[in-house]
C-alpha cells in the first residue's frame, strides 16, 4: 500500500505486511489530526449516517470498545456482535456466509477471532472494507501500529527516533501476536536492535526472526533478563493462556518476567520506556507489570490506549476516504467534561 497513491480506502486492513513506511508514516500524519476530536476539543460528523460492524468472537477491552469510540468520536455508529454464541457461527454458519450478510449491514466491519486466518477468510466474503482486530496467535495490526505511534512520540520526547531504535520484549513471544505486528512494521526501519526474552518454548516465531535479520537489524535472542539493557523500549507481554492446551501448561510460565520496580531499576536505564499492549495479568502469581511502576513517568501503557483511538480514528477515516473532510463537518462541543490528571 502506498501513501501517494492513497489506496486506503476500500481495502481491507488484515495484516502489517500491506504496509510500507509511506503508509505508515500517513496514517499517523491522519492520526494526529483527530487528536481534537478525540479530545473533545471540536467535533466532526464526517461518518454521520455510516455503520460499523463490531464482531468480536474472542474477548476484548481497548480494542472493541476502542474501535467504536473511534467510530463514534467521527460521528458514526456501531452495531456490536460480541462472543461465539451470540451469533450464527454456533449454528455452524461459515464465516464466508456470516460476512456476506453482514457487510450488507454496515459501511466497515472490525473484527476478532481466536483462529489465525479467519479474518482474512471473513474478508473474502465481505462487500466492505474489513480491520483485523485479532486473529489467534496470528497478527494484531491496528495493536502494531498503536504501537508504533507511541513509540514515535515516547522517541521524540526522548530527542531520537525509530531508526536505530533498542527494544527489548519480553515475555510470550510465540502466542503474543502483538510484537508478530510489531516486529514486522519495526522491520521496516533501520538499524533497530531487538533483545527477545522469553521462555524457550514460548520463543518468537522463525518466520518473525527472519523478517528481522532480512531487515539487517541486531538481533539478540534470550531466555534470561540479565545484566544491564541499553532498552529505549520495554515491551512486556502477558503469558496468552487461551492459546494453551491447559490452564497448567500456561501456569508454568506464569511469573517468570516480571517488571516491578526494583527489576526495572536492575536492568533498564532511566531512559526505558515500559509499553505493554494490555491486558496486564495482575494476578499475584503473574504479575507481570506490578502497581508500583504506576506512577512512573515512563510507563506508557495509558499513552499506549489513548493513542489507540487516535490510530484507529485515522484507520476508519482512510478507509471510507474521508480523512480529508474532517473540518468541513465539524461542529461545536457543547458540554465540558472536567478531566483528572490521574
Ligand atoms: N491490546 C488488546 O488487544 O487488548 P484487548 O484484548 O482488551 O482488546
């Protein structure tokens, strides 16, 4: 896909690899124009009348709910379908079918699936653009590209930048299809380095490892959280216990990294960013992001959230082309929501 012939809009957007950095580098330039909308600083109606399809078939916080403030917030609706059994599909209805019906419901269709593929597979049979919001252990590309937003900003506000980026992640990186996504458009800057941590057998996939070294880009490959990492970036992950067979078998790696604030001090330097893409397992025995990095001015977990929508603002305005007639059907706030600095 690329920028300057603007081929967004009616494309569906299932994986990062349909990205260069043109693109990349548009849609944010898109996303940091609805940060007054998203504000409530003003007020566009640019999808007045537009229908999203909101099809979650696997559980879901920021990205659901995300996905339909960012509808709303440009003055469209959402029509939601959330879990396996509230739809057809437990009828054994094919997703093909499923999605021929409903994209003669709605303008644009946001959707998760526990099977890796099954977006894709809905596409086929959809008349409008559809955006993967989860496909198993497979990709996250609206999450990636949130993601990589951030770490824009975090770089600019620490005075560098993408290229020559040092990012560590840590935890399940075989299941987490978030650093997949993220890996792969990271890929396409220069000289990043990577320093993966996991457990052996929840290491990032080959296919992942070879999109780096491809890339030409260092590559540090580790079961341990050891010594002291020159990290611009902390990615911490959640052990994904859907994608294992049993509760056991996720339970004996749960808690194995974890980020507190002493282990942060330990290894990462002051200038490490801590991103997680959420949900963070606060269970006792996980607790793989502890409460007492809250408070701390480089945990950017929250920035991460908010940051979704203004992305996925941008997704939804690119791909119904519309994303340069925002102003013209903006319209005035009347109500004042005071804010805490929280
Ligand atoms: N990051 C993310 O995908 O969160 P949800 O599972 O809550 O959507």
């Amino acid at each position: 896909m690329s920028a300057s012939t603007s081929k967004f809009a009616g494309n569906h957007i299932l994986s990062v690899n349909q990205f260069n950095r043109d693109a990349i580098e548009y849609i944010f330039h898109i996303a940091n124009q609805m940060q007054p909308y998203a504000q409530r600083q003003k007020r566009t109606e640019v999808l007045r009348g537009a229908i999203l399809g909101n099809l979650f078939f696997e559980p879901s916080t920021r990205t659901r709910v995300s996905f339909g403030t960012a509808f709303n917030l440009l003055g469209g609706e959402v029509r939601e379908t959330v879990g396996m059994s509230n739809s057809a599909l437990a009828k054994g209805e094919s997703l093909y079918d499923t999605a021929r019906v409903l994209s003669g419901y709605s303008d644009i269709i946001a959707m998760r699936h526990p099977q890796a593929g099954s977006v894709a597979e809905f596409a086929a049979g959809s008349r409008v653009p559809v955006l993967n919001g989860g496909d198993g252990a497979n990709e996250h590309p609206t999450q990636a590209l949130l993601d990589l937003y951030t770490i824009e900003k975090e770089c600019h506000a620490h005075g560098s930048s993408i290229d020559g980026l040092n990012i560590a992640m840590i935890g399940d990186l075989k299941y987490g299809r978030t650093v997949h996504s993220l890996c792969k458009l990271l890929s396409l800057y220069k000289n990043v380095h990577f320093t993966l941590i996991s457990p052996t057998e929840l290491a990032m996939p080959e296919s992942i490892l070879t999109a780096i070294t491809n890339g030409g880009h260092q590559l540090t490959v580790t079961d341990q959280l050891s010594g002291s990492l020159d990290a611009d970036i902390c990615y911490q992950t959640r052990i994904q216990e859907e994608r294992f067979t049993s509760q056991s078998e996720a339970d004996k790696f749960r808690g194995k990294f974890r980020l507190d604030q002493q282990i942060y001090t330990k290894h990462f330097q002051s200038k490490t960013v801590i991103m997680h893409p959420l949900p963070r397992d606060s269970r006792a025995e996980a607790n793989e992001l502890d409460n007492d990095l809250n408070q701390h001015p480089n945990l950017a977990i929250f920035r991460q959230t908010d940051n979704g929508v203004l992305v996925r603002m941008a997704l939804f305005a690119l791909s119904l082309g519309v994303e340069n007639l925002l102003q013209q059907h903006e319209k005035p706030v009347l109500w004042h929501t005071p804010k805490s600095t929280l």
